[in-house]
C-alpha cells in the first residue's frame, strides 16, 4: 500500500471518481425520465436497452457509494482500507464492459437497419464482444488480488485490451454511424437539423468514450503506484449510458425552441436517396394526427433513423 504521505494520490482519484459517477447517475436519472415521457412509441429493443441501462447503472451506483462509505468511513481509523478492492471488481470493469456492449450491440443493430448489410455490423459485433470479455476478465482478476497495488501489475494485460479496443469499437460505431446518416437527403430544413445533430452527436459522444478510455490506459500504464486511472475507469459506464440517452433524445424539439423558434409541430420530412418518404414523429398531439393519416409512413425506417 502506498505511505500515508500518497493518500491525495490513492484516496483522491478514488473520491473523485465516486462524486462524477453520482452526478451523471443523476444526469442519467433526469434522460431516462425525459425519454419516458417523450418516446412512449419508441421499438421495444430501444425502450430495454434505456430501462436495463438504467437497471445497471443504478446497482453500480449503489454499490460504488457502498465501497466509498467502507473506505472513507473506516479508512479514518484503518488507511489499510484505500488499498482494498472491496466491491469495485464487480463495479467498475465487469458492470463497465457489460453497459458498454449493450451500448455497442445496440449501435450495431441501427448500422445493419441503415445499410441493410451484414458485412460491417458483423465486424463490429466481433471488435465489441473483445471489451466485453476482457472487462469480466479483468474483474475477475482484482477479485482474486483483493488490493490496488496488486491489481496494476496483475492485470495489466486484460486491462490494457479492454480500454484500447473498446476505444477503437466505439471509433467504428462513430465513423460508420455518421457515415450511413449522411447519405440521407432531404430538402426540408427541419430534417436537415435534425440529421446534422445526429451525426454530430453520434461523433461526439464517441469519441468521449473513446477518448476517456484512452487516457484511462495510458494513466494505468505511465502512473504506477498512484491511483490516477481510477477516476476514468468509474465514471466511463456513466458516460455510455449518459452519451446513448443524449442521441436518443436529441430526436425532440421544444416548440418556439432556438432550433426551431417557428415551429409547432415534432413532425419531420424524410426524402431517402432510393426510398419513398418517411415521416419522423417527434412528439405532440399533431403529429399523431398527421402520421395517422399518412398511409405511407413506415415504422421500421422510422426506428432505422430514430434509434
């Protein structure tokens, strides 16, 4: 364990990584309400992965404020207790990989409905499951070491392969994202907004997680004996969920709104480049009477576009 003369090093990242993770559980609390309440129409694939999203992030939540209160509390009279594992194992890499493959199996299945090919969802499918299994891994591992200290020269490797090809599947899933939305046209300027905040988010967001990652790694490498990448590694389930709710609710618009201060309506134009048009329903009582007069309106490609 690292002397008493390191604890901003060893306690601070950890205390740090506790306070982030509660704020963008409260984030996450606030989009999951929002989703809620907007998108009661949404497939039943998006409405589970939002609910167990938030299943599993609420019993990361409760279970990371539990390891802070034992080594805080009892770290007053025993510091030997910032050295434990405690039950972060389980809450940091293994909850950690799961919330980022549902995330990144999720994303998988909008590429295949926008491209309509096997080819690239199939190679994303094989780069995602590689986090996955070597986050359980690494879990699994700082179960069996039990202390900090143990756990950066244990598991170095299955670390390392977690962060660095979660990175590059979260890349991917951005790239290609962006890609397949752009080849939508349409000469409605509502539309247009809409698609250019798709792709600017589905970019943005990952690569947050893929940023954080990233640095997760080289901290984990480059700082020894310090407990830097500890902050990274428990706030980056947080920020999958967090940054997969932002794109799916960035498909509602406030009427009189800065994006669209003329508007009354969530209904959207889709001209799709080899396709009939599609409507979009954001929301609201005229969209509903207006996509149910629309005999032309297909659901399914409503899903492929909308998440």
């Amino acid at each position: 364990m690292a002397s008493p003369t390191d604890f901003r090093f060893t306690a601070g990242p950890q205390l740090i990584g506790y306070l982030l993770n509660s704020t963008l559980y409260g984030a996450l609390t606030v989009q999951v309400y929002l989703y809620y309440m907007a998108f009661p129409r949404d497939q039943l694939l998006t409405k589970c992965l939002v609910y167990v999203l938030f299943l599993l992030e609420t019993v990361q939540t409760v279970m990371i404020l539990r390891d802070g209160f034992v080594i805080f509390v009892g770290g007053l009279s025993n510091p030997a207790l910032l050295d434990n594992v405690e039950l972060n194992w389980f809450s940091v890499p293994a909850l950690t990989g799961i919330v980022g493959f549902c995330v990144q199996m999720f994303f998988t299945c909008r590429i295949y409905a926008l491209s309509r090919s096997w080819y690239v969802p199939f190679f994303v499918c094989l780069l995602s499951l590689a986090p996955l299994i070597t986050a359980i891994m690494s879990g699994v591992q700082s179960f069996k070491m039990k202390y900090m200290t143990r756990v950066e020269n244990g598991s170095l490797l299955q670390m390392n392969i977690w962060l660095i090809t979660s990175a590059a599947c979260d890349l991917t899933i951005a790239v290609v994202m962006t890609y397949y939305l752009s080849r939508y046209k349409s000469n409605v300027r509502k539309t247009k907004a809409l698609l250019r905040k798709l792709m600017r988010l589905t970019l943005e967001t990952g690569s947050l997680t893929a940023s954080v990652a990233l640095i997760d790694v080289v901290l984990f490498m480059t700082v020894r004996g310090k407990y830097l990448y500890v902050t990274p590694s428990i706030i980056l389930a947080k920020l999958y969920s967090n940054t997969t709710l932002a794109i799916l609710n960035s498909r509602f618009t406030i009427a009189g709104g800065r994006d669209y201060p003329q508007e009354t309506t969530g209904l959207v134009e889709i001209q799709f480049a080899s396709g009939p048009q599609t409507s979009l329903g954001g929301g609201g009582a005229f969209a509903d009477r207006m996509a149910q007069r629309r005999s032309t309106m297909t659901d399914s490609r409503v899903g492929d576009l909308a998440m």
